[in-house]
C-alpha cells in the first residue's frame, strides 16, 4: 500500500489523519507526535491532549527502539537499560496522562528484536537499498544473487505484500549481516520475536 514512501516514516502522520478521517473524525480532532523519549517530551503531549476537540492520538515512544540500535551486550544488557528507563517513570506518566483526559488507550510496537550472531559483512558497495543487520534489500534479483551466493543459508524472500521491486535477502537462523565477532540486537528477520507484537489496551480499576 506504501510503494512510494517505503523506506520512510514521513508520512506515518498524514496515513493515520488519512485513517481516522475515512473513520468519520475531522482534521482538528486527530493529532500526532512522535520522537517521544524522556520526561520533558510529555510537555508536547500535555499541549496536544489539552486541546479540546482531540479525539484521537498516535504517538510514538521510540525510547527502546534507540536503546536497542545501540546497544552491545546483547539481550540481557537491553533488558537492564529498558528497566532503567521503565523506573524513570516516563510510561507511566505518559499513560496517566492520557487516562485522566478520558482516552482509550492501547499500546502496541513496530517490531520486536531478537539477540543475534554475526554472520559476516556483505562487500555490496552501493548495490543495496537498505543495508539492515538482518535484512538487505535488493532492486532487482540478480544483485540479491550476487550476495546469496557468498551466504547460501540466508533466505531470498518472495515480494509477497511488498513492491516487486523490493527483494528481501533476509540472514538465516538468529544471525545478522555484521561482523562475525559482533552479536547486536537487531530486528526485520522472521522469528518470531521479531514479527509478534503485543496489542494491549490499558486502563484503570
């Protein structure tokens, strides 16, 4: 459905203002933010929530995403960060905010994240798309040929729900294009970890 802005997030706001609107909301009644992440980003929240005809929110709390992108010492070391930050208490004034103002409120994720081993660097040059640590995405199938040959065991994905020009090259078993000494936590591969999100709609009793 996204063939033009595949590699972006840009117009993650305009595609949910677009979705409530065929819901029946106006303009003015829906709203977004995104780049949520400590404590003085709730400001921005607070403003929006205030307004009066707000009926419907998306934000983006991407706080893990970035604990996990840098993170090294696999997965134990990113549950430790995200508990640290969890006590920091940031979630949880965001969802007493929301709560308080009358919202129904859901908490899901883009993704989940898997801890992985590396399995080498492909030498691509500028031939990838996207040169992700578990999925390289190639513009046609003879550039994804080049590099499967050098890793046999990775996975060439068929385009099935994406653009025919979008071939997926996805790493095999719990591994990742990086470095054989690295093991980062990484995610856009098939496990289940990184496909099954959560979807909970939290309240108070």
């Amino acid at each position: 459905y996204f063939p033009s802005t595949i590699h972006t997030t840009d117009r993650e706001p305009s595609a949910w203002k677009r979705f409530w609107a065929d819901e029946g909301l106006s303009a003015a009644e829906v709203a977004y933010e995104k780049g949520l992440r400590d404590e003085p980003d709730l400001a921005r929240v607070d403003e929006v929530v205030s307004h009066p005809k707000v009926r419907a929110i998306g934000l983006v709390v991407d706080k893990v995403d970035k604990i996990m992108h840098g993170m090294t010492l696999g997965s134990a070391g990113m549950h430790n960060l995200v508990r640290q930050w969890a006590k920091q208490g940031v979630l949880a004034a965001l969802l007493d905010m929301l709560i308080d103002r009358g919202f129904t409120v859901f908490l899901t994720a883009d993704h989940g994240n898997v801890e992985t081993r590396g399995c080498g660097r492909p030498a691509e040059g500028s031939v990838a798309d996207m040169r992700g640590e578990r999925v390289r995405v190639y513009p046609d199938q003879s550039l994804r040929a080049v590099v499967k040959a050098r890793f046999p065991d990775a996975i060439e994905w068929s385009p099935i729900g994406l653009p025919d020009d979008y071939l997926a090259l996805i790493a095999p078993d719990r591994m990742a294009f990086v470095r054989e000494a690295e093991s980062p936590v990484a995610h856009g591969g098939i496990t289940l970890e990184e496909v099954i999100v959560p979807l909970v709609e939290i309240g108070r009793k």
